[in-house]
C-alpha cells in the first residue's frame, strides 16, 4: 500500500584559485531517454565567488554540461570566505562601488564548512555528492564534471520527484506553496532526507573573469534560500517499499526570504545587507533526496517559479 509521509577585512587572499583550462565538454553524447514519467537526474554544486577570478571558467563549463544533459542541475554555492566577501565603498581600498553585491548565505556557509571545498582551492565542486569522505575524495576539479555526470546517469533511479509551485491568488503576491511529492521506485534499506532551496538564474553584477573586472556578469544558478533546514527534512528509511509515496509542503514569502539574507549580511565581515532584488521569474525550486549515511544525492528535480 502506497504511504503519504506527510558565514574583519583581510587584505590578502588566503586560499588560491586554481587554474585549470577548459572547457572540457566535448564528443558525441547519446540523448537522453525523457519518454519516462521519472528520469535519473544529477546535481551538480559549484563552490564559486565574485571575487575568484577562475570561478567563471567552472561556471562556462556548469553551463555547457547542462546544455549537452538536460538532466543535469546546477546550483552555485557562495561559502563565507575571502572570495564571496563584499568590497567596502572606502577611498582606502579604493574599491569604486564594485563587488558591493552579497551572495553569501547560512546555507552556503553550513555546506562550505563541512565539505571544505572553498579551504581547498576554487573552482572546485560536487557531483551528486559522490565519494565523499574526510580525504576530500567528494571534491571534484570542474574538468571532472562532465563524465562524472554521465556515469551517474546511468546509475538506477531510485526516486522520482515531482514539484508543485502554487501562487497566491493575490495580485503582486510574492507568497507561492511548494509541494514535493516523491515516489520510491523500488525497494530499499536506508534512510533518506528531502532538502527544498531556491536558486536564481542571471544576476547581473561584477564577477571577476581573469584579469578583468566585468560589471555585467551574468551569475546563474545561484543559491538564494533553503526551505528545509541545511540536512532537510526526514523522508524515509529504514525500510522502503516500491510505491510508496511521500509529500513534503512549504510555503515561502519571497520578500521575507529576502529580508533573511539581508539581516543576516548583516552579521557578517563587510556585509551591509545588499542581497536583494530577486526577480521571481528567474527564480527555480531546487528539491534533491539524499542517503543520510553517505550524503550522496540520489534524485534531483528543478522547476521554474514561473513557468513560460
């Protein structure tokens, strides 16, 4: 029987950007197989900074991959560290109004402590979390991405996500319901936990790009907001039957989630709570289930706020 289981100013930069060319996609790619209700699909967490100047080499690559995979998600994560920090408007750092934006999130700065990916070198990233371990094994060098994706492709699918986003019916309402539903397609022992967050697609703003500073980069995919806890909330587990199905509902005010990151810029080195100015329809839900006991991501699902 199916279940419904209702991050002081420090002058130098510590860690290194590492350099490594690209981009790395190429070669033919056999299609992927979308006939199906449910798809194996991959996330990809790239740990990046306005101030990294290799971080957009990474991000050209992100884009490419998710361009040749449908299936593939990505989700650009600001840890709390010397390359998400803001500039201050100081005549001593002289720093022109650039870099004022702040990208730095509670999230991002639980997920940059515990895997450690900025304190070892960007650009780095994840692949559905893979190989994670204390010798850093979970760490993936951009160059890596695009054949770490197509084997975990091909892995058995698991779970299928379906995501729901219902708008108040309030002109100029910016409050929306989300509803994720998902369904085990076999059975399994473990216990699993569902996180909900919300990303932004083409934020305009400076980023730098090797030697230049660009006032009209074009930051995708950047983490704004977690509905669930960091770790999530509970699914499933241990046991798990084929069919059985489970929802998780939240509800958002987008201009309180806003607000949230402002205040807590606030708190930070050089944050002075400019985080705002959300474009809800660049925004996407970004819902993923995860093996507790590895922290690999099992499934993954993106869904537009608005839909075109």
């Amino acid at each position: 029987m199916k279940r419904i289981i209702s991050l002081f100013l420090s002058i130098l930069l510590f860690h290194s950007c590492e350099v490594i060319e690209g981009p790395y996609m190429s070669g033919d790619v056999n299609p992927i197989d979308t006939s199906n209700n449910y798809v194996k699909k991959v996330l990809i967490e790239d740990y990046t900074g306005h101030l990294c100047s290799f971080c957009p080499d990474a991000a050209r690559e992100l884009d490419v991959i998710l361009d040749v995979y449908p299936n593939a998600v990505g989700l650009a994560i600001h840890g709390v560290n010397n390359f998400t920090r803001p500039y201050v408007v100081d005549t001593v750092f002289n720093s022109d109004e650039k870099y004022l934006y702040d990208f730095r999130t509670s999230w991002g700065k639980d997920l940059d402590d515990f895997f450690e990916v900025s304190a070892n070198g960007l650009p780095k990233g994840t692949v559905n979390r893979i190989d994670y371990s204390s010798n850093g094994n979970h760490r993936k060098d951009f160059a890596q991405w695009s054949s770490l994706v197509a084997d975990e492709l091909e892995k058995e699918i698991k779970f299928g996500i379906n995501i729901d986003i219902v708008q108040t019916p309030l002109m100029l309402s910016d409050q929306f319901d989300i509803i994720i539903n998902s369904e085990a397609l076999s059975s399994l022992n473990g216990n699993y936990k569902v996180v909900v967050c919300i990303a932004e697609n083409n934020i305009t703003t400076w980023q730098k790009d090797g030697t230049i500073d660009d006032p009209n980069y074009k930051h995708k995919h950047v983490l704004r907001s977690f509905l669930t806890p960091t770790w999530g909330d509970n699914l499933a587990g241990p046991e798990i039957n084929n069919g059985d199905v489970f929802s998780n509902a939240y509800t958002c005010i987008i201009s309180d989630l806003e607000n949230d990151n402002s205040n807590y810029s606030n708190t930070l080195p050089l944050g002075a709570g400019n985080t705002g100015q959300w474009n809800t329809e660049n925004l996407s839900v970004i819902a993923y289930i995860y093996d507790i006991s590895s922290y690999e991501i099992i499934q993954v699902e993106e869904k537009s706020f608005i839909s075109n």
